[in-house]
C-alpha cells in the first residue's frame, strides 16, 4: 500500500526482482535463505525510490498506522468488493 512518500508491504513474493540491498549478497537462486521472512517492510520513497532499504525498524508508528489502513481498507474491499456502493 502507499500513502504519500511511504510504501508498505505486508508480504514479500520472494521470486520478484529487485532483491533489497540490505538482504544477503545476490543470490545464485531465489530461495528462502536470501530473503528469510522480511515482511513487513517500509519503505520510505522520497529518499529510497529504489526500494531498496527497509526503514521499519526506524519509524514503527508509520508502519503501524499503514497497517491499520490496510487492515481497514481490507474490510471496506470486502463489503463491497466491486466499490459500486458509496
């Protein structure tokens, strides 16, 4: 989800490239060693447009609360899946 200069994802598909610089060196095969469990991750893309460095670990309130949009959002999407209603 993005909202402003921020980007948070809740899961990583692990076989998607770029692989993040702060991961293991690149791997010779994708694989769950290189990339572990990393969600979720922040992003912060006025300083990192390349996605390259997650800063959850720096600004867990930020995470938090896109968590919780998510989360809201989620619950929005699945009362009216096609978003016809207002």
């Amino acid at each position: 989800m993005r909202s402003g200069r921020w980007k948070y994802l809740r899961s990583l598909n692990r076989y998607v490239w770029p692989v993040p610089l702060d991961a293991e060196s690149l791997p010779r095969a994708m694989g769950k060693k290189q990339l572990g469990n990393r969600a979720p991750l922040l992003y912060d893309l006025s300083v990192d447009p390349g996605e390259n460095y997650n800063v959850i670990a720096t600004y867990p309130d930020v995470a938090e609360k896109m968590r919780g949009l998510l989360v809201e959002w989620e619950r929005w999407a699945k009362k009216n899946p096609r978003g016809f209603l207002v």
